[in-house]
C-alpha cells in the first residue's frame, strides 16, 4: 500500500445527518457572503451566525485570496464547513494551499462522492491533505438539509447515485440553496443540461435575490428554464481570463434578457453582499462597485472580454 493510499484511509466518512445542527433561526444582525476575486474559478466564503463556511476555493493558487478574505472576516485560521462543489481544480484546489500553507484547520468537508477524486494531481494532494488534517468528510446528496449558523442549507444536487461516468464530475457538482435573513442564495457548481433539469423542477421557492452564475457562465449552463424559474434579481459571474470563452456570448444573452443585475468578478473584483434582518441587502466591490450589467446602465466595462 502506498504512503498515499494509507492517509487516504484514515478519511472519515460521515453520513449527512451527522453534521446537522439543532435548527433554529438566524439570531445574528448581518449575514456576509464573499465571492472572492479568485481568477477563473468560485470562491465563496459566507459568514452566518458566527460560523465561516467556503464553498469552493478556486485554485491551488487562489489560496492567498481566499486567505486574505478569510481574515477580513476574523475566520482566525478556521473553517467549520468546507463544501467542495465538485472535483475541478478551480473549485477545489484552493483548499490544499488553506490546509498546507496557511494552517487551516477545517470542522468537516462536503462533498458529492465521485472518482474523479482519486484522479489528477490537484485532486489527490486535496484528499491527501484532509486526510493529514484529519478533516471528516461528509458526503451530500440531493434532498439533504443543514442548519449550519441558524440558516438553511439545502442540497439540490446531485441525486444519491447519479452522475458517476467519466466525463459526468460537473454534473455531479453540489448544487445548494442558502436561505438566511428572508433571502433564496443559489450555488450550482458547473453543473450542465442533464442536472440543470432536474434542479429547475425540484426548485420550488420562487425567487433567488442572488445567483452565482452557473459554471461561470458557460453556454451550457444557467438555461433559461433556469432564469425563468429562479428569476434572480442579482448575479454572480465568478470568472478571469480562460481558454473556455467564460463567460459565453449565450449565457450572457440570457442573463441580460432576464433582466437579473450581473456582477462580475473579473471587472468588479471580489464582491461582499451583507444581509441584514428584515432582507435589506448592500453591496460592495473591491474594484469597480457598478454592476458590470444592469438594466439602467447597459454594460460598464469588459467581462473578459465580453
């Protein structure tokens, strides 16, 4: 057995309901949600009741963003949820550089089990690095609820089971609505049509105030079955220069036409959203604090170069 697959063994698996708290309601003033400025990837640190929880963490290279965010919001070197959306390095490598450079200590990791986790060398020094830190691993699925901070975190993809082919890791990614302070947050991963569907007919709570742009904005992703179902009021490109054509020229039509204010972090820079009792909602950028897009002003620069 190889020094790898030893300290893969000492993972722990937890069952989702492992992690669940006692529900109650938010009793904090502000939630803040950070989508962090982490080039072509998601980054999101959101803190809510007290508790820090990144979803996605960019690069192995975004690290020193996503600390540097981390610390503006007193995070202290600890995280008490990572949820790792799916297994693309631009989501999840980031978590390697919080674990190995930064000393992070992290509560427990969620993610969709796939095998594209035992492939790729970013992959492997993550699970490798979990495992060295003893981080729990809990796996979710479709259906699943938390109440990590007093909000309500429930899983919409992916069905337990499904989405395990070759090919099939961004399907397979952790798709989540966040409800806190009275406002929808919706997170899809990378996820593409076969999921997309499932997710627009399992979405049953009318309107998200905010949308983190589906695989930062492909033309495969945020379909306008979506849109019209979720009808976001605000969204997310998390996005840099690519070699994908991120965000698409379709994607982006469909955004616009929906009406939805685009942010996007290649123009505007990492963006924190407070939310505070009773809905109000206050944006701030740390570069351009124009929307990239809105109804009133058109667009307001480039998003890589759209």
């Amino acid at each position: 057995m190889t020094l790898r697959l030893v300290a893969a063994a000492l993972l722990l698996v937890l069952p989702a309901r492992a992690s669940a708290e006692v529900k109650h309601s938010v009793t904090t003033p502000t939630t803040k949600v950070v989508f962090v400025d982490v080039g072509q990837g998601d980054g999101v640190i959101i803190k809510v009741g007290g508790r820090i929880i990144v979803s996605d963490a960019g690069l192995t290279g975004a690290a020193d963003e996503m600390h540097a965010a981390l610390e503006d919001l007193g995070a202290n070197r600890h995280i008490y949820r990572a949820i790792l959306s799916h297994a693309h390095a631009d989501h999840v490598g980031g978590f390697t550089g919080l674990l190995e450079n930064f000393g992070y200590t992290i509560d427990a990791a969620v993610y969709a089990p796939h095998h594209h986790y035992e492939r790729t060398q970013t992959n492997v020094a993550l699970m490798d690095a979990l495992a060295k830190h003893g981080v729990p691993l809990i796996k979710a699925k479709k259906g699943d609820q938390f109440f990590w901070g007093g909000a309500s975190w429930r899983i919409l993809n992916p069905p337990e089971g499904a989405f395990q082919g070759s090919g099939d890791e961004a399907n397979a990614s952790i798709a989540f609505r966040l409800r806190t302070h009275g406002s929808d947050l919706l997170f899809t991963g990378d996820i593409e049509r076969d999921a997309l569907e499932g997710l627009v007919k399992s979405w049953t709570y009318g309107q998200a105030e905010v949308f983190l742009v589906t695989h930062h904005g492909s033309n495969y992703g945020s379909t306008n079955e979506l849109l019209d179902k979720i009808d976001p009021v605000f969204s997310v490109l998390s996005t840099g220069p690519n070699s994908h054509g991120h965000p698409g020229i379709h994607a982006v039509d469909r955004l616009e036409q929906s009406g939805t204010t685009v942010f996007c972090t290649q123009r505007n820079g990492s963006l924190t959203l407070t939310l505070a009792a009773g809905g109000a909602m206050d944006w701030r950028a740390s570069r351009q604090e124009r929307p990239w897009w809105s109804l009133a002003d058109g667009k307001t620069g480039t998003c890589v170069g759209r």
